[in-house]
C-alpha cells in the first residue's frame, strides 16, 4: 500500500519553519542580550525598554558634553594659573620699584620685564582650545585672535584691542542645567560674565594698567607706579583671583554632573536588562535544544521521503 506524502511534506514544512524562527530568535537574544526583539513579544516589556533607551541616548549625550567641558575647563585653569602668577609678578614690581631710592637704571629693567609680561599675557589671552581649535576667550565668537596688539618701532606693545564678544556658550550636563565654562576676554557692561582681561564691574583692565606702568617705569614716575597703577593692578590681581575660584567651582559642578550621569546611565541599564534581558545561559540551553531539535527534524524528515519513495516503487 502506498503512503500518501502531502500530510508529511506539509508537517515537515511547518516543522522547520517554527523551529528555525525559533533559531533566529534565539541567536538574535544571545548577539543583543534581549529578550524582547520586536513589540509582540512583550509589548510593555518592548515600551519601557524603547523608554529607557531613548533616556539612555539621552544620558550619554549629556556625558559626552560634560566630557568636553571638562577638557575646556581644565585647559582654561591652565591659563588663568599662568595668568595669576604674571599679575602677582606685576604686583612685585610695583612695590619694589615704587621705592624712591630705586635709579633710572632699576626702573628700565623693571620697564624691560613688564614689556615682556604684556607679550606673554597677549600669547595667554589667545590660547585655542587644543581640540577645537577655537579660541577661549573670545567669547561666543571663537574663530579668530580675540585680542590684537599695536607695537612701537621698538617692538614694545602700546595697546591691545579686543575684538570678541561678552557672552559665553551654555553646555547642557543635565536635564535643565546648563554650564557656561568659557570666560570672555572682556566685558564692559555692567551684567553678564565677568571679562578676564577687561571687567568694568571690578575695575580690572590688564593690558592698559600693565602698558601704564610700564610707560611710569620708563618715565621715572614713582608717584604712579606706587599710587595708581598699584591700585589698579591690584583689582586685575582680584580679578585674576575670581576667576580661578570660579573655574574651580565650575569643575566641582561637573565633576558632580559625571558622577550623576554615570549613576543614571548604570540605572537605566540595569532597568532595560531587567525589562528585556535575556538570560545568557538559559538562552543558549534553549538555542541548543532547538538545533539539535531542528537536527533531528531534517533526519526525521529524510527517512520519512526515502520511505515514500520506496512505498511510490513497490
């Protein structure tokens, strides 16, 4: 009697379907670590997981942005510590040269040391953030030198524009907190950040004090060196003092901001595995009883069609 094929071809069929979904569906949870691949195997698992991805996303934008912060903050305490030091120095010769006993001779040297600090200072003031390429502290126009110098015939710098602006980039760390890591160079306004070189709310304003008492050096004027030009170079020292202090803090906030976002980013991980992680050796147990499964299936299914051919012969 002849065995009739069809019923077994379209078993078989059905058979290897089902398991190889299976197969894929378990080598896809063992390549991603998921247990949910698409929306119909869990849909409220699939809607919190798609949640917590998306935050995620989120999450590690706002690291990577402290990230970059950090690297301009630390890059711009450099400076400023540079800066501190060279209006400290300036404060040294302001004593020591406002002595009346101190010859032309002195004054000249000290002139010469002066003239010096105000190219270092000009070089300080336009250091590019090594990574960008943008300058720090022009403001938000950070595509060119924010300060310029005019020289005399004998190469002494006798002043010093600037040509940034008086805002500052805004970096979002968190959801609704911004950092502002940038100084600018200058700021005449009575509101806003304070300018590192030119700061009309302290009285700071380096390179015009440092010219003058390099001017009342070479003149021999005492009387300004230990009056004006004292009281002036001791607000850019306050100044100078601000802005550290104030670089510092930026970087205590995002230190704290790093902290939280890796608190966050390790939450949410461990929410989307507990939502839609698969369990690695449980998974490979199943993947393997289903090849093995699918194994059989095809040996199975190979004796069945060499037994209808040998019923279709007799």
């Amino acid at each position: 009697m002849r065995v009739a094929t069809n019923s077994y071809t379209n078993t078989m069929l059905d058979e290897f379907s089902l398991l190889k979904n299976q197969q894929v569906n378990l080598q896809n949870q063992v390549a991603t670590g998921l247990s949910v691949q698409a929306p119909s195997d869990n849909p409220s698992a699939m809607e919190t997981t798609l949640d917590d991805l998306s935050s995620q996303a989120t999450q590690q934008q706002y690291s990577s942005n402290i990230t970059t912060a950090q690297s301009q903050a630390n890059s711009i305490y450099s400076v400023l510590q540079s800066l501190q030091t060279l209006t400290s120095q300036a404060g040294t010769i302001v004593t020591e040269a406002g002595d009346a006993t101190k010859s032309q001779t002195n004054l000249n040297s000290y002139a010469t040391q002066v003239s010096s600090m105000i190219k270092e200072a000009l070089q300080l003031v336009n250091t590019k953030d090594p990574s960008t390429g943008q300058y720090f502290f022009g403001g938000t126009d950070s595509s060119q030198p924010p300060f310029t110098a005019t020289t005399d015939a004998n190469g002494n710098i006798t002043g010093v524009t600037y040509s940034g602006n008086s805002s500052v980039n805004q970096i979002e760390i968190a959801a609704g907190v911004t950092v502002a890591v940038g100084v600018p160079g200058a700021n005449t306004s009575s509101s806003g950040a304070a300018g590192l070189v030119t700061n009309s709310q302290t009285g700071a304003d380096l390179f015009n004090h440092l010219i003058a008492l390099q001017n009342d050096l070479t003149s021999g004027n005492t009387t300004a060196i230990s009056g004006t030009d004292g009281t002036n170079l001791q607000n850019d020292e306050d100044n100078m003092t601000y802005q550290v202090a104030n670089n510092g803090n930026i970087q205590t906030q995002l230190n704290t901001a790093a902290s939280f976002a890796t608190s966050q980013s390790n939450s949410l991980t461990t929410s989307i595995s507990n939502a839609s992680g698969a369990d690695l050796v449980t998974t490979m147990t199943e993947l393997n009883q289903v090849q093995t499964a699918y194994q059989a299936a095809l040996e199975s299914s190979a004796s069945i069609m060499q037994l209808s051919i040998l019923n279709f012969l007799a």
